[in-house]
C-alpha cells in the first residue's frame, strides 16, 4: 500500500498523534483504542523504516515534497530506527500496564475525582509525549526538533502532575520549568545558527561547515538547555523528584525515554552537526558524566523511597551516555565504532530495563500502598514475578551477561581499553559495581521474610506481565546485539545524506 | 549601527532579562513571564536575521520561526499557568517549596 518506505516516518509520529485525539474522548473504549492506535502505528513504522533503511541506507522525506533549504525534510537513520523500536516496545509495555493501573479503565474509575484524572488524562497526554518522541527521532531540521522538544516537556511535565499529590504539583512545575529553560537556550541556539548558516537542515549545515564564534556560541547554549532536559550532573536536581512523584506508568516513559529525546538532539549536534569539533567540549560532557555516575549512585544508595532510588539510578546511567561522546573521537578526525555502538546499546538496554524496574516498583509500591524500600521487605514471595522482573532489569543495569546491559558496557570498555583511557574503563567498572550495590540493596530487602508488610493488596495481573515483558527483552537486547549494531551503524559518525 | 542591530541588541537584552526572572525570581508568576519575555527576546534577534538573497527583502524562514515560536509560547504559557494554579491550590503559596510538604498517601 505504502510504496516509499520513507512514508512510515510520517506515520511513526501521525498514529500517536490521532491516538492522542481519541483518548480525548475519555470513555474507557476511546482511551484503550488510543493507546492500541499508538502502539500499532509506532511498531509498524519501526518495524518498516528498520527493513528499509537495512536495504537502502539512510532515507530523507521532504514533507509535502519541499525540500531543504526552505521546507522541512525528515530524516532516518539506524540511529533513529533503533529509538523508534526501543520507543515503540517501552510504550506499548506502560501502555498495557496504564489500562491496569488506573483502576483498569473502567467507567467509574475514569468518571471518579480526583484520582480518576489519572485514568482519564494519562492516555492522550503519553500518546502526545509518544508523538512528540517520535517526531524527534525522524526529523532532520533544528526548528521542528525545537517544537517536537516543546511538545516532549510541556506532556511530560503534564504527565508527573497527573498524581494527585502536593509533591507531584511541585516537582511537575520544577520540571516544567527547567524543561522551558532548557528550550529557550535550544531556540536561541537554532536562531543564531540559522543566522550564521542560513539553513535549519542538520545535513546542509554539516556539509556548510562551521566557522567563526557565532556557531559555536550556538551550540553552547544549545548544549546547556539539551544537558538541562537530560538531566546531566549537575542539572539533574529536578528529575528525582519528578520522576519518583508520577505515576508509575508515567516514571517509566519519563526515566526510559523522553530524557533519551534530549540525548538524541545532542548526539545530532555533536556527531552530525559538528562531528567531533572542539575535543574540549567533547571531555568536558564526558567529565559531567562521570560525575553524574558517582554522584547519581551514591545518592541512590542513601534513598529510603524505592522509586526515588530509581530515579538517581537515572541520573547515574544517564552518565554513561555523557561519558561516550570523548570516547567517541579517540584523536581529531577519528571514530569509534565500538565506542558508539556501546553507548547506544545503552541507551537502549536502559531504556527497557529502567521501565521494567518503575513498572515493577508500581506494582510494588501499589501491594503494599507505600513508596519505602523497607516496606517491601517479603515482597519477593508475595509478588514473585514482579521480583523477578524488577530483579532482571536490574542486573541488566548492572552489566551482568548476558543482558542488553552487558553488552553495551563491554562495548564502551573495549573502547576505552583500546584507546588507553584507563581513567574511563576504572570509571565506568566502577559505576557497574555502584549499580549492582543498590540493585542488591532492594533485592535484599524483597526477600527479607522476617518482616512481613503490614498490609497487602495483590495487584493485577497485567502490572505484573507488562514488568516482566521488558525485564525479558532488556534480557533479549543482549543475546540479539549484533543485527542491532550493524543497523545502527548506518549513517552513523557524522555522515548524514 | 543599523536598525536591525538595534534590533538584535534589544533582543539580547530582553532574552538576559527573561531568563534572569525565570531563574532568579522565586514567585511562579514572574518565572512564566520571564519565559514569555525571554521568548519575545529570541524573536526579535530573528527578525533581526539578514536578509539573504535580496537585500530589499526580508527573509521569510525567520518570520515562519516567530509565528511558530509565538503559538508555542502561548501553549506553555497555558500549562505552566495551569500547573502554578494547581500548585498554589495544594500548597497555598506560589512557590516551588517541597521542604515544607507533608508525606502525601500514594494511593
């Protein structure tokens, strides 16, 4: 029916979008049809741009067939077909799980105030987020990616106020507004270089070349609003809270994914843009990012809440993607590939294994009707598969093989190792035993039998599938990594059609 | 000094304004309007933008850029505005305080 491949990135971001518009309609068979709409348009396209851009290389679609300088062009690489798929597989598990979790979607829960205004608004404000996400990952042009992040933080923050909780209110406008700043420093970034280079299209003004200050001017502010939005040490103070406080459907989209948006755009800038320019800017992200390793583990370690133990896990992940960009040019004008075929496999093994642990942290959280690790104590007898799901995810974090997560590290190591930069390698051998140490913490805690909760309600069955279906893929990512590698190869290391 | 320089300089000094309100002034209201007035700064400066082909006319990408830039504007204004009502309904002050916040039941 679809003659060019290209057209499926159009649809990646429409079927979300229409999704989005039915929900609105707020009757339980509209929000289940919404989410259905999302998780159908999002998989397929995925699923077809990975087949076309595997036999074709990278594709560019002209919208409405005006093409670069003056229209918008989308743009799909591997890098963008893995994001959509990961994207695509996280969404469809929240989404599966959110029919479950807000008291199962009926009439009654989603007409019930105020909780029912989970219920009712989560769908079309995630199938937003979901569209917006999307739309990132396939375009091509400095002023859509700018509107496509304005979309992604005003629905994300949206999505942490939808738990009715003072702290939620709170950390939800905190994060709103961060998330603004972070776009205003972007938007005055895309205005400078349009002025310097007289094009929004990523690929042209790679070609074009930067020079002079202005240029790199730009991509500073750019780079301190992306690093805002990603949550880098040491900006990262809103995102525990934000992150903790939402919905647990909502946790897992915005721990999985939507900070991954923002690293998507700075990958963009500073491998596609500005392909390993100025070696200084490129350590000083990795430097960030090793204190965002430290900083975010040790500070996961010290939390008494369970989701907030997770959301500095976050933080301390997050770091490994900061890290990857000096390992990425061993020397001016160099690539590693194993460099980034290990940062983006984390990106990805962290995107399902951190859903699989929120998810699973919901169902947790929700048994025993507290966020307190030591609340939970027994809970592995009582909730075994959520156990075992939350318990997977977190050893793929760790790097035990074979998980997505051990491959990804391996990947980087072997990188840093090649490279002599030892510093790297011991960093982030560290950051790997930090994690198992916090990971074990909880699991300890789970299976502790001599304190029983004081109260239990069992939850539903579909919590307890959707954890486990990712904890299971998260597992997969690691045993299928090679077809994967090759795919995101494609158009990789700044050459852009 | 031509106009448009005038233009740009204003710009910047607008977007420094804004952006020093929103990270500098504690009440909510005065941070969104710093982001609508750090906003109007950005688009002055493209506005500004030299014309590119003909110097009699102005370029038209830019002016796209501040039409889209204002709607998008006008959407954050509506949910930040919405969220600082909730938070000063809940908290009944409209500030970002969590210190003073009691335990919230999660259910």
């Amino acid at each position: 029916m679809i003659r060019d491949p290209a057209h499926w990135s159009v649809l990646a971001v429409m079927a979300p979008l229409v999704g989005a518009l039915v929900a609105l309609r707020g009757r339980p068979v509209a929000l289940r049809a919404g989410l259905l709409l999302g998780a159908l348009g999002s998989g397929g396209a995925a699923w077809s741009l990975a087949r076309a851009v595997r036999a074709e290389g990278p594709l560019v679609y002209p919208l409405a067939g005006w093409g670069a300088p003056l229209g918008i062009e989308l743009l799909v690489d591997g890098f963008s077909v893995v994001m959509l798929a990961v994207t695509a597989l996280v969404g469809t598990g929240a989404s599966y799980y959110a029919t479950a979790y807000f008291g199962d979607l009926s009439e009654a829960s989603v007409r019930e105030s105020p909780a029912g205004r989970g219920a009712r608004y989560f769908a079309p404000l995630w199938l937003l987020l979901w569209a917006s996400l999307n739309g990132i990952f396939v375009s091509g042009d400095l002023f859509n990616l700018y509107v496509l992040l304005e979309i992604l933080g005003l629905s994300a923050a949206a999505v942490v106020t939808l738990a009715v909780t003072s702290k939620a209110t709170v950390a939800g406008m905190r994060y709103l507004l961060v998330s603004l700043a972070g776009s205003l420093l972007f938007l005055l970034g895309v205005a400078l270089l349009y002025i310097a280079g007289g094009t929004l299209a990523i690929g042209t003004l790679a070609e074009a070349g930067l020079e002079g200050p202005l240029p790199l001017v730009a991509l500073a502010l750019m780079t301190v609003g992306l690093a805002a939005k990603t949550a880098l040490f040491p900006l990262h103070g809103w995102l525990p809270p934000a992150h903790a406080a939402a919905p647990a459907p909502g946790s897992a989209v915005l721990s999985a994914l939507v900070v991954k948006g923002s690293f998507f755009i700075l990958v963009r800038l500073w491998v596609d843009l500005h392909g390993g320019g100025t070696r200084e800017a490129l350590l000083l992200l990795g430097f960030l990012g090793a204190g965002a390793l430290l900083w975010g583990s040790l500070l996961a370690l010290r939390q008494r809440s369970l989701k907030r133990l997770i959301a500095y896990s976050t933080v301390a992940q997050l770091g490994y993607l900061f890290i990857l960009f000096p390992l990425l040019y061993p020397v001016a004008g160099g690539w590693s590939a194993d460099a980034w075929a290990g940062g983006v496999v984390h990106a990805l093994a962290h995107a399902l294994a951190k859903a699989a642990m929120f998810l699973a942290a919901g169902s947790m959280t929700y048994a025993v009707a507290r966020d307190d690790i030591r609340a939970i104590s027994g809970i592995a007898h009582r909730l075994p598969m959520t156990f075992f799901a939350f318990g997977l995810g977190g050893l793929s974090l760790a790097g035990i093989p074979p998980s997505g997560g051990f491959v990804a590290k391996w990947l980087l190591l072997r990188a840093a190792i090649e490279q002599g930069a030892w510093g790297w390698a011991i960093l982030m051998t560290a950051g790997g035993l930090l994690t198992l140490a916090y990971v074990l913490m909880v699991l300890r805690h789970a299976l502790d039998r001599s304190e029983t909760p004081p109260s239990f309600r069992p939850a539903p069955r579909r919590l307890e599938w959707a954890a486990m279906a990712l904890a299971l893929l998260a597992v997969a990512l690691g045993v299928r990594a090679t077809e994967l590698i090759e795919l995101l190869a494609i158009g990789s290391g700044g050459r852009l059609p | 000094m031509t106009p448009l320089d005038l233009y740009t300089l204003a710009g910047a000094v607008l977007f420094a304004l804004g952006f020093h309100a929103l990270l500098g002034r504690a009440h909510l209201l005065w941070k969104v309007l710093g982001v609508n007035v750090a906003a109007g700064g950005i688009f002055l400066i493209l506005l500004a933008a030299p014309p590119r082909l003909d110097p009699a006319v102005a370029d038209p990408v830019p002016q796209a850029m501040v039409l889209t830039g204002i709607v998008v504007a006008v959407a954050a204004t509506a949910v930040a505005l919405g969220i600082a009502l909730r938070v000063t309904a809940r908290t009944g002050l409209p500030f970002l305080d969590e210190d003073h916040l009691e335990e919230d039941d999660p259910a």
